[in-house]
C-alpha cells in the first residue's frame, strides 16, 4: 500500500516539476524581415472592444492606424487570443491603448486572425525592439517589391 502512495506522489511531484516546460515559450531576437514573412498581418492598431469567447480566451476589435502587412489602415479587425496569464501566452488588451503585433490565421480559426504573447511582446516598450523592428519594417514597406529578371 505504502509503495503505491509513494508511486502516486513520486508522480505528482514529476508532473509538478515538468510544468514549467509548459510555458510559454517566443522567439529570440526577432527581425522585421522574419516577422513580416511568417505572420497573416502585421498592424499598429487601437483597441475598439474586447469580448469573451469561452473559457480563457477573448475577441478583441482593432481600429488599425498602421498597416505592414495585411489589413490596410482604417481597417477594423477581429484577433482571437488567450487571456489568461503570460506564463501560458495570454494576452490582454485595454478598451482605447494602442499595440503593434503580428497576427497569424490558422486554419481552424477561419477567416479569423489570432494572436497570443509571441505575437506582441518584442512590440511592448518595456522590451526595448518596438522602436527598431517597426522602422525597419516601415522601411520594407517603402521598398518597391523585387521582381525576378526575365
């Protein structure tokens, strides 16, 4: 009986430990090429509304005043994201603040965007990239698009 407890413990205490590999985990040292090349949209916007979606997740409507990619300024868009805590990549955005990030569309969210943590923080001032990747990528937007030679 003794060793069954022990067993059931010693399980407890390993699934314990091994949460943390469950975190959230982003990228390191993010460019502006490499953002623009693997998200659906990339957007300075302010936020219109946040709606809950179900447990731990939200829809939030951003007013777009930035476009680098994808949905043009003065868009309105729909970012499905978790808001739960950043340890599991929730996100939260504020009625009113203005966020850059890189959305994504998978395909079973539909024509929907989404978002997450990974998709925002190298954006967030505290950071210190914000500044740098967004001129860059406005530079990658000014440049006419390189078209093979015939």
């Amino acid at each position: 009986m003794w060793r069954v407890i022990l067993a059931g413990v010693t399980c407890a205490a390993w699934l314990a430990a091994a949460s943390p590999a469950t975190a959230c985990s982003c990228a390191r040292n993010p460019t502006a090429a490499g953002i623009l090349s693997s998200a659906t949209a990339v957007f300075t916007a302010t936020v219109a509304d946040t709606e809950t979606a179900g447990k731990n997740v939200s829809i939030t409507t951003f007013r777009i005043t930035e476009a680098f990619k994808g949905p043009a300024a003065g868009s309105t868009v729909k970012v499905r994201h978790r808001s739960d805590s950043s340890a599991s990549c929730g996100v939260k955005f504020m009625p009113g603040e203005s966020y850059t990030l890189a959305a994504y569309r998978s395909e079973n969210e539909g024509a929907m965007l989404s978002a997450n943590l990974c998709s925002t923080w190298m954006f967030m001032p505290q950071v210190g990239l914000s500044k740098g990747l967004i001129e860059s990528m406005r530079k990658f937007r000014k440049q006419p698009e390189q078209r093979p030679q015939q």
